[in-house]
C-alpha cells in the first residue's frame, strides 16, 4: 500500500484531473448511437455468443455432460444475462446522476460537460442492451430483489463528493470491462456480439479513467482512520456485486433450457475454475484501491 507522503501533492492531481476531463470532452464529442452501429443480422442464433471458458458451469462435470447446442444456448443465456447486469448498474447511474448532478455546472463545468457525456454513453448502452435482449427473445432474468441490497443502496445514497462512491462506480466498471476483454479476445464469436462488447469498452474506458481521477483526487481528502472505517463496507459491496456478476441465478439456466437450474446455481457458487477467474477480474480494481489507502 502507497503511504500517505508517497502520493502526489493535491494541485498536482487536480491538475492532471483537469487535463484528463479535456482529453475526455473531446473523445466523447465523437458520439455515434450504438444500437445503430450494431450489425443485428449477424446475431447467429445457431453459435455461442461467449466463449465456453466463461461460461459459469465450464470446469464442472455438469458441463462436459452438456450437448453442443445446451452449451450453444447456455451462452446465449449468460450473454443476455451480462447485458442484463449493465443495465442494472446503468440504471443506478443515471439515476444518481441525474438526481444531484446539476448543481456541478456551476462548479465545474468541464466535469459537468463530461458527466453528460457519460450519461448518453450509459443510456445508449442501455438501449443497445434493450434490443439485444428483445432480439435473442430472452425475458429479464432478475427482478430488482435479486440485485445485492448493499451495493445497490450505497450507489444510490452514499455521498457524492466521497471517494467511496466513486470506489463502488470503479467496481461496477472494471471488473464487467475484464470480462469484456476475455469477449472481444474471442474473434470466432458473432460479429454483433464484437461489436456490443467493443462499444462498451470503448466508451468504458473513459469512464473508468473519470472514477480513478475522481477517486486519486477525493481520497486525499480522508485520513487513513476514515479509510479504515470505510474499508470494510467497501470490502462487502465489491463481495456482493462479484457475487452477482460471477453466479447466474437459476432462472439463467431455466432460460437456457437446462433441467435442475435450482441446482446449477448451487453448484457454480462452489466451482474453482469461475472462482479464479473472478478473482482474476476483480484484481485490477483491488489493487487500485488499495494504493489509494483502502484496506481490501
């Protein structure tokens, strides 16, 4: 962990912060609307739309016992089902941001300008999400009860200003962009799914370089007791939305078509090889974290 003195002094980081929002404005400038830059034909319905290593059942003998085309199906499932979690953590975003942004005109216009550059990239990837999922003809998987009450009431109620909730912001991103990756990696996959998943990590990308910068800057702010303090509720709400990202309820691998879909979501709670790989998702924002004082 950086010690306090070792990080830069606090003009230094509000000047990087403002020469990161300049470079921000001008990149999202270039907006095209997503769902019409998606190749929808392409969107085989007779191919997986994920590779079978991130699947949520690969590594268990429940998976090799899978037929090509439950396998093929499972994909598409988990796909609409990752689509389904960004819509969620979108919705929160635009929800709080919405709400107490606008008072940060006065303020900083330049952060303001770029926030409402961010808002229509969450609301385009929404939409892009929506008609994914009207295509595929898969119904919401998840009700509002089934997302983690902590995460979801400290993204709507923890104090703006704090780098906590730009802490849980970060989360929310990098760890669905390292999924991305291991996606977009996958070139045999249908063009449509590329595309969806090159547009949001593109447009991701800025969004996580924002919730670092904002972070740096505010985490300057608290002394290493309030970090303490901090640190484990923050340790819980990044518990609970890897939980949820990583274990696919049983109406996944109903929606799938698959038998016992009760007991699939138990065994993959248990299964080592999903359990690296969330560890291995959830490293990058961990160690940013903790350089920033936090104790995870």
């Amino acid at each position: 962990m950086n010690r306090p003195e070792s990080l830069p002094s606090s003009a230094v980081v509000r000047h990087h912060h403002e020469a990161l929002l300049l470079r921000l404005n001008a990149h999202s400038s270039h907006y095209r609307d997503p769902v019409s830059a998606v190749a929808w034909d392409s969107l085989r319905f007779d191919a997986p739309w994920l590779p079978e290593p991130l699947l949520s059942l690969y590594g268990l003998p429940e998976f090799d016992a899978l037929s090509v085309e439950e396998r093929i199906r499972l994909s598409q499932a988990e796909f609409v089902a990752f689509c389904e979690l960004g819509l969620w953590l979108e919705a929160l975003f635009i929800e709080r941001l919405g709400r107490n942004r606008l008072a940060e005109m006065y303020r900083d216009p330049a952060a303001y300008r770029y926030q409402l550059h961010e808002m229509r990239e969450e609301i385009g990837h929404s939409l892009m999400f929506l008609e994914l999922q009207r295509r595929a003809q898969i119904p919401f998987m998840s009700s509002a009860r089934d997302r983690p009450r902590l995460a979801s009431a400290f993204a709507r109620f923890a104090p703006e200003e704090s780098a906590a909730f730009w802490a849980t912001i970060l989360v929310g991103e990098n760890i669905p962009d390292r999924l991305n990756r291991r996606i977009f990696a996958d070139k045999e996959l249908p063009a449509a799914v590329l595309a969806i998943t090159q547009i949001h990590m593109r447009e991701e990308a800025r969004h996580m370089a924002f919730a670092r910068a904002t972070i740096q800057e505010r985490s300057r702010r608290l002394s290493a007791w309030q970090k303490r303090l901090l640190s484990p509720l923050l340790r819980r709400v990044i518990h609970q939305f890897l939980h949820t990202c990583f274990f696919p309820s049983a109406n996944v691998y109903a929606a799938a078509g698959l038998a016992e879909p009760v007991l699939l979501a138990r065994r993959v709670r248990h299964n080592p090889h999903r359990r690296r790989l969330m560890d291995e998702c959830a490293a990058p924002s961990r160690d940013f974290l903790r350089s920033q004082g936090f104790s995870l």
